[in-house]
C-alpha cells in the first residue's frame, strides 16, 4: 500500500502540471479525481505498518493538493480568489482532494504545519468564502434553505471537515484561521446551507440525501466553531498543558450574524401543517428534527456569547431596529430586522407541530420541549445585552419616532409587561415569565438616562402599577429580579420618588420578605432591592419615614429594621456597605428641614450639644407638618442597632472615603440626641475583628477572626477591602483609630472636607455637663485616642497630602474642637 500511495504522489503532480497549461481539460480532472480518491481512501485509517502519513507529508503533497485547489477554481481572469470550481469536472475532483487534505492531517501536527506552510489550509478557507458569497445573495424573504446542488453540499461539507482536523488542538492553523475570518463564513454557509425546518418543504426526489449531507455540514460545522475558539480539554496530549490554546470568543462580521439570526426564522410560526411525502420513514424524520434542535441550541448559545462579549454584534443588531426597512425596487422584500426577529422568537416561538410526527417517545417529545425553553432563555440574555451597550441608547431609544415615548422597541417591551398577567400565586400567565423577565432587564438597561426613567412612569408608558404584583412573596425570583433591577434605575430621578413612594413599592418591598431570612437565597435580589429603597430615600422625607415606620404584620419591625439585620448578618461586604447607606440617607432626610415636595433644603441637629452650638450644620428647623413622626424615627434610630453597622462601615472603608464620609456625618447626627451619643460613644471604641494599619489597611494575621475572615472573602470589586502584611501580631483596633488614622492621612488618601466631618463629629460628642458620668469615661477615652492627632491638625502639622499642611477651615475646625472640649473640662 505504501508503494502504491508513494506512487501516486508524482501522478498528482504531472496532472497539475498538465492542468496549468490547460485548465479546461475534464479528462485531466478526471485523473485527478480517481488519483486523489486512492490516496484519500488509502489514508482514511493509521494502523498498518508503515507510517503513510508522515511519508506522504514530507513528499510534495502538499504542495500539489493547494496547487491544485488553486486550478480549479481559477476563473476566465486567471483569478482563483474567492472563486468556486469552474467545472462539474473540476468540482467533483476538489471533493476528492479535499479528502486526502482532511485525511493527511487527522492527528498529525507536523502534516497541519506542512499543510499550513503549503497554503493548503488557505485554498479551503477561498473555496468556502466563494460558496459563502453566493449563498448570502439569496433572497432573506422567507425561511427555505439556499439552493445548492448535491455535489456543493458535498465539497462545502468536506472542506469544512478539512479545516476542523488540520485546526483541532493546533494553534498555528486555529489562529490563522480566526484572522482570516473563517468563523464568519463557516457560520454564513451552515445557517444558509441548513435552514431549520425546510426539510418538512422538501419535495425533490433526492431529498433525504440532500438534507443527510445539509445536517451533516451543520454538525460540522458546529464542530469546526468550537475548535476555532480553542479550548484547554482537547484530546491531545502532544502539546504541554501551557502551549495549548485557551478558550477564546469568536467575532464574526455583520452578515454572518444576520445569517445566524435569519436562521430562527425557522422556529417561527406559520409552520408546514405536516411533512412533505418526499421524506416519509420516521427515522429520517426523527434525525431532521434532532439536527433541527441541535442546531437552535448552537445558535442560540452562539447568540448569547456574542452579544455578550462584542460591541460591534450588539450595534449591528441594534442598528435600524427603530422601523421597519422600506422596500426599493432593488429589493421589494427587504428582510425583518435582526432585533425584530430575536423578539419574535421569544414571544410566538414554539416546537414545530410536525416535529410530533417525528417520534414516538414521550421522552423524548419532553426533551425536545426542555431544550427549546433554554434556548429562548439564551436569546432572552442577547437580547438584554444589546440595549446594555451605551452606543445603543439613542438608537432604542428614539423620541422622535412617533407618540409613543422611546419608539417601538421600547412600546413592544411596556406591552410584555402591561399584557402579561401576574396571578395571585405569583405566576404568570400561561407561564409566560419569559416576557416580563426579557421586558424588565431589557428597560433597566435602556434607563439609564433620568429622560427616560421619567418618561416610563409618566403617561402615557404608567409602568408603576404593574410593578407591585411582581413584588408578590410568592412572585418568582427571576421575575423579582428583572423588576428589582429596572426599579432600581427608576427611583433615582428625583419626580420618580413620590411616584413610586406614593404607589407602596417601600411597603411592597417589605411585604415581599425579600431581606427576610427566607430571602438569603437570592442575594443579588436582595442587594437589588436595598439599592431601591437607598435610591428612594435619597433627599425625600417621606420614603424616609415609610422605611422606619413600624409594620404591625412584622411585630413592629420597619423595612429598615429587615435591612440591618440583614447587614448583620450577611457575608457580603457589598451588601453590607450598601444596607448602611440606606441608613445614611434616612438618618440625613430625618435630620433635614424639607420644603413641599419632599426634598430636604438643609441638615439640621435638633438636640445638638450645647457644647458646640456653632459646628451644626445649617440648622434651619424643623417643619411642623411631620415633626412628631420624624421626632420618632429619630429616637428608633439613636440605638445600639443603627449606630454600630455606621462605626462598621468606618472600620472597613479605609479605601473609600465616600464611604466613611457617609458613616461621619450619620452618626455626627445621631449624636446630637442624647441616647444616640452614647451609642456612637460605645460604638466607636467597640473592638474591631481585626487591626488597622497607619494608613487605615486592615492588618491581615494567621488566624483571622471570624469578622476578618468575612472580609477577606467578599467577592465584590467595590468593596475589595485593603490588606497589609502583619510584621507581628495586629493589636486590637477600633472604628476610633480610622478616625485618627483620617486625621493623620499619611497616604494623602483622605480630602479634607472628610477631615473637618470628623473633627465635627469629635466635638458633637462631647457630653454635656448635666450627663452621668459614664459617658464621661467613655469621652475621655476618645480624646486620649484622638487628642494628640487634632492639635496635630490645628498646628498644621499635619496631613502629607497637602504642600502647606492642612487646609485652614481644617485647622480652624480642630481648633474649636479642642476648645469646645476644654470649655467642657472647665464646667
């Protein structure tokens, strides 16, 4: 067999130099396909005793197949680019010599190179993108399959087939490959060649062959895309873990993807009302199906990655989706738009009726309907990528398109929410969540503009009252996230706060038990919902007081009685940092006098420390209208519960001034009523967990504690928390030493407006004359701790931040503390 094969070789190469003196000579192509067949047959296995394929590498092969490919599809200009077989000779023998290409290379990495070096690999990907080029000319006005003759499905299959085993675990051919761009002409021939559904239309005689070699290039090709990403599990232990090829995202030009979408059009009704008598055995239709299914599940899947991973596959989605395309002369059926079509899919698609004359397994009947629901669900995920691209906003969303505010997109994805009944059990109607869920992200990523925040709750969009039944405890909890997710860009343009406030959604929220114990399974959900009501309660009085006010069906609990504790109880830094500042915004609504519309015009310090009467800030008064129920919210929150997770967030927030800004100006608040002051005094010199650098880092130790080791282990990126090596064992630190640490602000990390907060919080905790003396105790500890750091600050001899030392109303804030405090020494 050898001789025979080694043979051959010379017999190849003669032809080819017989053909490029004749390039229309069919006899000669005929040579070459019955040479070519031997050779490809003779290397289909590698178990004889001579190593055939290494043999016939090393040869002129290689050369002579990419020689060849070249003649064939050279045309009248003597252009072989891009250029299909010029004969049905020719044709036929390509077939044979992409066969003995395929065959040379299969688990052979010096015959890919060879092939690779030879140009060969090249040929193939020019015949694929001449064939890719004539079926993307076909008509997009319906869903059947692009016409194509046996013997094209056959050399397109086979020179797919030639690319994924020169390209399987060899990254020299993959990557040469992906930036030649045969993804995206793979992707165009597989969804043109194989149009799910179009073999139940069939009726040519050859018909089950014809979609056998279809499904076929489908599977390969499918095949072919997964190898072009690169993947880590190839079955190929040639290579050292470290040279092989990572798993990567494909990119793929805009035709390609609007070949991929156009393909779901198959999975959208009207369907055949049967199958067509040209395939008649149960088995044939059973693997149609099969490959039908297979094929929605790469597409689909494909979908979401790209739309995940590509900007441009998201504009090219997005781009003209706002009206339909007008027809032209030049073409009268222009195609539906791609975002169009992915929301048809997801509203009125559904398994093909026929596809129960396929099979008789219920089993299987039940897996296929399984499958078709992932799918939607991945198309659900593209579609809420593409209005999260920022390039996308002005093109989904367009006032000037019409009355409807926002366009069409926008009008399609308010009528899924308005029309999809919500029941009483929490489930939608006919189960379709699917809407709602696609509805609520895909507008949470379009609002993000307060334009258009405002503009979904006015007339004539009047989304809020179809929120609140999505609220439902017993709601589905990917339901309560998409509705989560979109309130939470809602409630932060200041109009949308009565609005929202006034419908229930605090009260709702609470209702929901969503930061309830039985919530902790879905923490995005409940992170979600403290982010409402944090945006809620940002300068509106009223959401602050209907998030301290007490709920009789709770055993007097309020909504922020449910998020402190779960502040206290959660491992998440995020959600932890998130809750408290919650807590911030009531704590400064309550301390603020408010004008008629609920938004505060300045803070005030009702009970302030006589002590310090000029470090209030802005004291203008308290209105009348709500002094009494604002009087007791305060006294609710001047305890032990709302002041610790404040000097909390202080101990963990070395790297985020915001943070611990926030948390100095509460509790500078809360202070100023006498029961808070003795919370904040306790709270501040409560041990932390762990100890605290000069520069405010948490101090790592070999055992950490409980509380340090749930810091360690967030997973957020706001809240990573900074760790300093231990030089020896941390002592003990408190929220106080943030403070000092601030006041010192060795890094320069601190501004000092957060500087002057805290030497005003200092100087609010000096206990009046008239208190026990416990507090005195406690006070005095704060000022050892602190003392030395603020004449420090009133010396401007401190802060390394600044080239003078300290701002002067930095300077002249620590000076009135330490008067303040020597005045009270004197009483």
């Amino acid at each position: 067999m050898s001789a025979t094969l080694d043979s051959l070789v010379p017999t190849l190469d003669g032809l080819l130099a017989s053909i490029k003196s004749n390039t229309l000579a069919d006899d000669t192509w005929h040579s070459v396909e019955t040479c070519a067949k031997q050779i490809a047959d003779g290397l289909r296995t590698r178990n004889g005793p001579v190593d055939n394929h290494s043999q016939l590498g090393k040869s002129s092969l290689p050369g002579t197949l990419s020689g060849l490919l070249k003649e064939a599809t050279r045309n009248g200009n003597g252009d072989t680019k891009y250029s299909k077989p010029t004969s049905p000779a020719s044709a036929v023998a390509s077939y044979e010599l992409l066969r003995v290409g395929a065959n040379l290379c299969m688990d052979h990495d010096d015959n890919r190179q060879r092939l690779l070096d030879a140009g060969y690999t090249d040929s193939v990907l020019s015949l694929l993108k001449a064939y890719s080029m004539d079926v993307s000319k076909v008509s997009e006005t319906g869903t059947a399959a692009a016409n194509a003759t046996l013997n094209d499905l056959k050399l397109v299959k086979t020179a797919v087939g030639a690319l994924l085993n020169a390209s399987m675990g060899y990254e020299p051919v993959r990557g040469s490959l992906v930036s030649a761009g045969a993804p995206s002409t793979i992707v165009t021939l597989s969804s043109r060649l194989y149009s799910p559904g179009s073999w139940a239309s069939a009726t040519s005689d050859d018909a089950v062959e014809q979609w056998t070699w279809r499904s076929g290039l489908s599977a390969w090709s499918w095949r072919a895309l997964e190898t072009l990403k690169g993947s880590n599990d190839d079955d190929d232990d040639n290579h050292e873990e470290a040279e092989r090829p990572s798993k990567q995202h494909l990119t793929l030009d805009s035709g390609a993807v609007s070949s991929l979408i156009h393909s779901l059009r198959g999975f959208i009704p009207p369907y055949p009302t049967s199958i067509t008598n040209a395939i008649t055995s149960k088995t044939d239709r059973q693997a149609f199906a099969v490959a039908d299914i297979e094929f929605l599940e790469e597409t689909s899947m494909l979908l979401e990655s790209l739309t995940l991973d590509s900007v441009d596959v998201r504009r090219a989605i997005a781009a003209g989706s706002i009206s339909s395309p007008t027809p032209t002369a030049q073409n009268p059926f222009p195609p539906p738009l791609l975002l169009t079509t992915l929301l048809n899919f997801v509203e009125t698609g559904a398994p093909p009726e026929y596809w129960s004359a396929c099979t008789d397994s219920p089993t299987e009947k039940k897996r296929w309907l399984k499958s078709f629901g992932i799918c939607k669900a991945a198309v659900i995920k593209a579609i809420v990528a593409i209005p999260g691209e920022d390039k996308n906003l002005d093109v989904l969303w367009d006032a000037q398109v019409g009355s409807y505010p926002g366009g069409p997109f926008v009008e399609r994805m308010v009528g899924w929410i308005k029309n999809t009944k919500v029941e009483e059990s929490g489930e939608a109607d006919e189960g379709r969540d699917d809407l709602i869920i696609c509805a609520t992200l895909s507008l949470g990523n379009l609002a993000r503009r307060p334009s258009h925040c405002i503009a979904l709750l006015a007339a004539p969009v009047s989304l809020t009252p179809h929120f609140l039944p999505l609220l439902n405890p017993k709601t589905n909890i990917k339901l309560k996230h998409g509705c989560i997710g979109l309130l939470k860009h809602l409630a932060q343009p200041p109009p949308n706060k009565a609005i929202l406030g006034d419908a229930g959604v605090v009260e709702a929220l609470l209702d929901s038990r969503i930061w309830a114990r039985e919530g902790d399974i879905g923490e995005p959900v409940q992170f979600g919902a403290v982010g409402v009501v944090k945006h809620l309660s940002y300068e509106y009085l009223p959401n602050a007081l209907r998030l301290v006010r007490p709920n009789p069906s709770l055993e007097g609990d309020s909504a922020l009685d449910l998020i402190l504790d779960l502040v206290r109880r959660s491992d998440s830094i995020g959600l932890q940092s998130e809750g408290t500042r919650v807590l911030v915004n009531v704590v400064k609504c309550l301390f603020s006098s408010t004008s008629a519309s609920g938004k505060p015009n300045g803070i005030v310090a009702p009970l302030a420390s006589d002590s310090a009467p000029d470090l209030k800030i802005r004291t203008t008064g308290l209105v009348n209208d709500d002094k009494q129920e604002r009087q007791q919210a305060i006294d609710r929150l001047a305890t032990a519960d709302s002041v610790e997770p404040l000097t909390d967030m202080i101990g963990r927030s070395g790297r985020y001034p915001i943070l611990l800004n926030e948390s100095v100006v509460a509790l500078t608040l809360l202070s100023s009523v006498t029961a808070g002051r003795t919370c904040v005094l306790q709270a501040l010199l409560a041990p932390l967990p762990y100890g605290l650098s000069e520069s405010g880092a948490i101090l790592a130790s070999s055992a950490p504690s409980e509380g340090q080791a749930q810091i360690t282990s967030a997973e957020t990126s706001e809240d990573k928390t900074t760790m300093a090596s231990p030089q020896s064992t941390p002592q003990t630190s408190s929220p106080m030493d943030m403070l000092v640490v601030i006041l010192r602000n060795i890094n320069g990390a601190f501004p000092p407006e957060l500087g002057v907060n805290v030497c005003t919080l200092l100087a609010s905790l000096t206990p009046p004359t008239k208190e026990a003396t416990t507090q005195d105790k406690e006070f005095a500890k704060v000022k050892i701790t602190s003392k030395g750091a603020l004449e420090s600050v009133a010396a401007g001899l401190s802060g390394r931040s600044f080239a003078n030392g300290p701002p002067k109303v930095m300077q002249a804030v620590a000076k009135r503390t330490l008067e303040v405090w020597s005045t009270s020494e004197g009483k």
